[in-house]
C-alpha cells in the first residue's frame, strides 16, 4: 500500500469518516481496497484529501477544528459575527 494511500484513508478517519465513504471517496473497491497500483483517478483523490488536510491545517490554528470541519456545523460570517448553518460534509 502506498504512503499516500495510507496518509489520506488516516486522514479521513481522524476527520470521522467512516470506512465504506472513505473507500467511495478514493474511488476503492471494497472487496480490494488496498490495490497495488492506484489508477490515475484513485491518484488524483488521494492528492485532493492530502491538499485539502494540508489547507485545513494552515488556515485553522486549533488542530480540532481543522479535524471537525467536515462534521461539523459550518460556520458562515454574517456582518461581525458567526452563524451556524447545515452540517459539512453529507454523502448520500
């Protein structure tokens, strides 16, 4: 299993993903989801979930919050202050 693959399924744990979406969003088969070759689609999933881990990180200074928010609320600005809207991230 590639460092990458493994980097990016650990990432989406941590951020409470359960495994069947997890798998969905790398686009892996699971009866095989560890393969021993990634396609170049599977490839290009991989580097989105890395880039946007990495992103989260920069842009939030508390490290829980990078890992909640795509559980969680989002957090949108109206004038000077926050609302809570709909939950993040929802996959059907």
């Amino acid at each position: 299993m590639s460092t990458g693959l493994s980097d990016a399924l650990h990432i989406l744990v941590q951020r409470q993903c359960t495994p069947n979406p997890a798998l969905a969003i790398l686009k892996l088969d699971p009866d095989r989801p560890f393969p021993e070759v990634l396609s170049e689609e599977q490839c290009e999933r991989v580097t989105f979930v890395l880039n946007i881990h990495s992103d989260l990180d920069t842009i939030f200074d508390d490290p829980e919050d990078a890992y909640c928010y795509f559980v969680s609320a989002n957090w949108i600005r109206t004038s000077n202050h926050l609302r809570s809207d709909e939950k993040g991230m929802t996959l059907r």
